[in-house]
C-alpha cells in the first residue's frame, strides 16, 4: 500500500478525524460528480430507495456501499442485528483488510465517466482489489463499456476485479459484467429464512416469508378479503387482484388483511404494500411462488408472501365461509435451514448476452437476506446501524473477501490465480448432500450458479490453477472482432492480433480460462479446447483426469494423466467434445483432475446447433 494521507477527501457528514480517531479500517475515499447520467440497474434486489442529489461528500446516505463494504472488510462487530433478527457478531469477510471507498454514483444515477475515473484512480492508488457492485444498463460492446474498459485496465495491471452479475433473473441472458477479466457473481441464499406466519380464522397455519415487526399477535385476527373483489371503481379487476397503484377500494379494504397476487412482476412488491397500506388495510399476504424466497423488509406494516399452494389454500378458506379472518404473525428467524445454497429468483443468468464462448456467471455467493452495516444517516435518520438486504450486490463483496483472504496466505500470486483456486474448488452440493437446486427446485445448471457456490478455505489450497493472462484478453478481443487499432488504444500497447484470429469467435474457447464454454458446435461436429495449468500445491505429484457429461456428448482428455515433479510446474492438456450423439442445446459436464487430495474442477458448457 501506499501512502494514502492525500487520497482522504471530506465532505458533508464525513470528517476524516472521526473515522481515524476510532479505526483504521477506512484509509481512503474519494467522491466523483456525476456529469453526464447513465441509466443503470442498482444490484439491491427490488428496494426501491428515495433519492437525493449528489451531497458533494464521499458519505453514503443511500446505505448500499456501507452493506456491501462491511460484507467484504467489515470489522467485528458483537451483537449485531436487524432489530433483533439475525444477531451475532457481524464482521467482513477479511476483517483485517483496509478500504478504500470510492464513490461514483450519486444517489439517482451512475455516470460512465466516474465510474471510469473512480477505477483509474484507485489504480493510481496502489489497490490490490477492486470490488463493483452496479451493473450498467444496455451494455452492446464491451470498448464502449466504462466498467469493462476500468476492469480492463486494473486487470493490466493485475488487479482483480469482482462484480456483481445483477438481478434480472431468472430469465437468460440476462447477465451483465460479462467481460471476461471480470469476476462476475451470483446470488444464493443461506441457511438462515425468516418466517412470518399466516393463522386463518379456522386455526390453520401457513408458513410465510418476511420481515416485519408487526403488533399483530395470534389472539386477534382480522377480517380477509381478496384484491379483485376490492377493486376502486372503474378498475380492470386483474389490477386489483394484483394491488397495482390506484386499483384498491378503500372502503372495501380499510381495517382488513388484503390478499393480493403477483402475476405483474413490473410492480415491485414495496410499492404493492404501500398500495394497500395507503388505502388503510392492516395487512397484506401476497402470493407470489417465484419471490417467497426472498423476504421483503416491510418495517412495521404487517405483510408476509407465501407460494401458490398456500395461497390456494387460503382463497379456498375465503371462499367457504362468510366471514374469513386471520393474522400474521411477527418475523422469527429460522436457523440450519434445509436446503441451501438455492439459487437466488432474481440472480441474473446466463450465457453472457456479448459472448457465449466464456461461462458466465463464474461463480455463485451468498445475496439473499444478508446482514450488512448502514450509514448512521441516509434518506431518514435510522432506527439500526444493521439491515437486511438482497441482491447480487451482497454476493459480489463475499467474493471480495474471499479473494482478500487468499491473498493474505498467497500474496505473489496473480489475479487469475485466485480467482482459479476460487472457481476449480467451488462446491456444487447443498447442505443435505445434493446437486444445488434453483427457486424452482430443479437442479441448477453453470448458467445459473456457474462453477458453484465459494468455498474459501479449500481455495486456499487448489493444487492447480489457470494463468489467464493480459495476452489472453487482448487476443479474446481480437477473436471477438474488434480492430487492432481499438485494442491498442485500450490496452496502451503496441499489441498485434494473432494471424488470421480477427473475427474468430471459436478461439474464445481456447483462452486460459478456468472454465470452458463452447457457444456454438454443429451437430456431427467436434471441437478440441486448450488448458494450461500450473501446479502451486507439492512439488512432485500426479492428477488423473475423470470426465463428467451429459449422455451423448462424446467427452475425450489428453493426457488422462498430468505428472508434475520439481522444476515442472507447468502442464498442458486437451479436451475434445464429439457432437455426433448428443442432444441440441446446452450440455453442461465437468472434468475433474485429482492426485489424492485435490479435486481441480473445470466446469464445461457446450452448445449443440
């Protein structure tokens, strides 16, 4: 590290002598105006915060970067909690390291341009890595990208760069980050649920999901009553039914507990509950199958959401009695839940809309329900220093700190080192032994959770790794199509495309990646993919390749046997794909290098034409 006394720039609610007087952990942090605004998509699930214009100060009074630092670098903190819910000791995931903030956003909007000049500056500044989570909106080249041409240069100059996938999942390509020096991460969920029940007037009990802190208790219910039957004169009962803005009576629903649907995904679940919490109701029990994973902060207004099989349960209670009741009970933290990791609903998925020749997301970290530190002041003065939140946002900085903790024990290794001993040992079993599911519980496939969720201590000793070298980006970019002269002015070199590679998507493959994707083979065809590894774990040791894959895809390694002894780290290998059998579409495998101890997994995805 260097010097950072002049990196520490002030601002309102933001004095440099309150921080250094009690910890050392925040070293640096700039702010940057926004000139000119480009849309973006905030990786905090679907909290809709209010916003102000730029304050002219490195201080965070949205919350979203103090969540997310304190994910990646937080110290301890004792008895940390959400009003109760989700205490323990709160700390970082390298509590040790020091952080340096960089403000590039305003509370509206993000520019290209500080977001570029934020990534320069703390290159300039001597960081060792770099943690991003903001998605750029509509991104159609990856040179006009400013986030992927900033990850680019840190990368140059072996910077690791993490960010966030986004949260417009679960449709496909749907992923953003997609650069390939970039460490793009999903979204799971954790062992821990919370649990807001419904109680009907008949005694039955109906598992929810939420967070409130509601008044209500068993003892008393309240009259029920469904949004369509509800709805605001002149309304389209589909409106009503799904508590869209402007579709409730409130006369019909003032005083009662109101069941709403969520067939229309573009109205957030917040602004339904504030629908139904203007209009006087007590409460709100949305059925919605695709989100009951990820619980909504609704503060002190009693809300819970429940799937379709509940839901229909409870319409069918409604519809047999003339006067139907409930309550909903406050939120109780669940432990030790079973399953998980699942993949999260809204985590972004792939394959990258800009190449399908580079398995993306990379990898998968906890963003559902997490607790992360607050700014002491934002939008309102605040009743915790703790929250819960979801997103993509969380699970970019459990990387981060997982990353910061392998250098700590592998400090001369490379960018692409760590980010290889994270992504071969990731594990793809949840916590009752099986393949990890998605929300649907099916099983999930590497364009969902791409290599498997982080394992951070088995990354500390991978056996093998992949160099992905700035050779390698600069040549994907000739093999993407870009002209030279683009490439040279990006990477400041006098690089030369390799001959005749302009415009040749297929040799994407063969770049040093930890991964391997094939965007396109033509049935009766095959394919032949390039990998270089490097032994970092003993001297004299031998792996045996073993080959996972889909029936009819034809999955052949050379050698089957890579033997390392001192003086030989390096060993080359080659795995070809045969079409000729296997079904069109994607097929997703893995092959497996093991010498006794280490399992190095190199997760494939080929797709059938």
């Amino acid at each position: 590290m260097r010097g950072w006394g002049k990196f520490l720039q002030g601002g309102k609610e933001f004095a440099w002598k309150d921080l250094t007087s009690r910890l050392l952990t925040v070293i640096g942090a700039r702010y940057y105006y926004n000139t000119q605004e480009i849309l973006i998509q905030s990786n905090t699930n679907t909290n809709n915060h209010p916003t102000q214009k730029s304050n002219g100060s490195p201080r965070d009074t949205v919350g979203h970067g103090t969540h997310t630092t304190s994910i990646a670098a937080g110290t301890s903190v004792h008895s940390a909690s959400y009003m109760g819910l989700a205490r323990g000791t709160a700390h970082g995931g390298y509590p040790s390291s020091r952080i340096a903030c960089y403000k590039a956003c305003s509370d509206t909007s993000c520019s290209g341009s500080a977001i570029l000049k934020a990534i320069d500056d703390s290159i300039k500044d001597g960081v060792d890595i770099i943690s991003i989570s903001i998605g750029m909106a509509n991104v159609v080249d990856f040179l006009t990208d400013p986030l992927a041409i900033g990850a680019f240069h840190a990368e140059q100059r072996g910077i690791l760069v993490i960010c966030s996938g986004g949260n417009d999942g679960p449709d496909e390509y749907s992923l953003v980050n997609s650069a390939p020096w970039i460490f793009t991460v999903g979204a799971s969920t954790i062992d821990r649920v919370f649990r807001s029940n419904v109680v009907l007037g008949n005694g039955k009990t109906f598992q929810g999901s939420a967070i409130n802190f509601s008044n209500m208790t068993q003892s008393k219910t309240y009259p029920l009553v469904f949004g369509e039957t509800a709805a605001a004169p002149f309304t389209p009962t589909s409106d009503a039914r799904n508590c869209n803005p402007g579709s409730l009576n409130s006369k019909k629903v003032a005083g009662k507990i109101v069941v709403c649907v969520n067939e229309d995904s573009t109205i957030p679940r917040k602004i339904k509950k504030l629908v139904v919490e203007d209009a006087k109701a007590k409460g709100l029990i949305l059925i919605d199958e695709e989100q009951k994973g990820v619980p909504m902060d609704s503060e002190a207004f009693p809300f819970t959401q429940i799937g379709n099989a509940a839901g229909f349960q409870i319409l069918k209670y409604m519809n047999s009695t003339n006067n139907p009741a409930a309550t909903l009970t406050p939120t109780v933290e669940v432990a030790r839940f079973k399953p998980a990791p699942v993949v999260a609903y809204f985590s972004s998925r792939g394959p990258g809309t800009l190449t399908e020749n580079i398995l993306k997301p990379d990898i998968m970290a906890p963003g559902v329900a997490i607790l992360g530190a607050l700014s002491p002041r934002g939008e309102e003065e605040r009743k915790t220093l703790y929250g819960i939140r979801s997103g993509t946002s969380m699970a970019c900085p459990h990387v981060t700190g997982a990353a910061a903790f392998i250098k700590s024990f592998h400090f001369r290794w490379t960018s692409s080192m760590i980010k290889s001993a994270l992504m071969t040992t990731a594990t793809i079993t949840n916590n009752i032994g099986k393949p990890i599911t998605n929300e649907a519980g099916k099983f999930a496939n590497p364009h969902e959770i791409g290599v498997g969720e982080i394992s951070p201590l088995k990354a500390l000793n991978p056996g093998l790794v992949f160099e992905t070298t700035n050779q390698d980006y600069l040549n994907f970019l000739c093999f993407q199509g870009y002209p030279q002269k683009a490439i040279q002015a990006i990477s400041h070199t006098k690089f030369t495309c390799p001959k005749n590679s302009t415009s040749h998507e297929d040799f994407i493959s063969n770049i040093n990646y930890p991964s391997i994707s094939i965007g396109k083979l033509l049935r009766q065809a095959q394919a032949t993919v390039k990998r270089i590894v490097t032994n970092v774990g003993s001297p004299n040791a031998s792996y045996v390749a073993s080959v996972q894959a889909p029936e009819g895809l034809m999955v052949k390694i050379s050698p089957r046997k890579m033997v390392f002894v001192a003086g030989l780290k390096r060993a080359k290998f080659r795995v070809l794909f045969d079409s000729r059998n296997a079904s069109r579409g994607y097929n997703f495998g893995a092959v497996t290098w093991f010498d006794g101890s280490h399992s190095v997994r190199v997760v494939f995805a080929v797709n059938v034409k």
